[in-house]
C-alpha cells in the first residue's frame, strides 16, 4: 500500500467539484483526511474566480505513475478542459505531492497555500 498526499484545487463550482471529487476518489482508494481549505488568488492568468486549494491524504495500491494517471482520468471524468491555458479556470486540478513519505512536487516549496495544506497532513 502506497501513501500519498494530493494537493487539490478547483475555481469552477469550486465546492461543489471537490466534494464530488472526493467521492469518486473514495470509490477506488482509502481516503484519508483533508486539510482546510483556503481561498487563492489565480497565479498566471489572473482575470479568472479565485481558486479554493487544499491537500488530502489518500492510500493506494497503485504505484506512482499508475495512480498519476489514475488522477488525470478523474480530472477528465469531471470535465476538466485540456485545450484551456496552463493557469485557465479549472473543474479540478489533482497533484500528488507526497509520495511515500517523500515531497516530490517543488510547488510545494514555492507556493505558501500548497505547503500549508499539506504541513497540516504531515
């Protein structure tokens, strides 16, 4: 069994997609806690809703590349729109962070909001 920590972020029907989001996930992995979530300006593109972003805590039998394409079939069974800009609105946006104990995405150490979501999971 694997043990990862996903950040999440969502800035359309934002509340919405991440309960649902979890539910689907729940479906095929042991979902674990999540942490608070927290109201983030969007970086890149900035004339777009604000986005909510957290991190949640997830168990897998998947390895990693198994359970990152896994993650990239969920943000497209919810409707994510793949042709929209990098930084563009976003049904859902999944990223493991923590794989096994082991930070593995650099956002977490230049993004403030993504750090403390996941420090609260640690």
């Amino acid at each position: 069994m694997n043990s990862c920590i996903i950040g999440i972020g969502s800035n359309i029907n934002p509340k919405e997609n991440i309960k649902r989001m979890l539910s689907l996930l729940a479906k095929d992995h042991r979902v674990g806690r999540h942490s608070s979530w927290v109201k983030t300006a969007p970086i890149g593109i900035t004339d777009q809703d604000d986005f909510m972003n957290g991190a949640v805590r997830v168990e897998t039998h998947h390895d990693i590349d198994e359970f990152r394409n896994y993650l990239k079939r969920l943000e497209d069974r919810m409707g994510r729109d793949r042709t929209l800009p990098k930084f563009g609105p976003r049904v859902i946006d999944l990223d493991i962070v923590v794989w096994n104990g082991e930070i593995i995405d650099e956002d977490y150490h230049t993004r403030d909001f993504l750090r403390d979501s996941v420090n609260q999971l640690l």
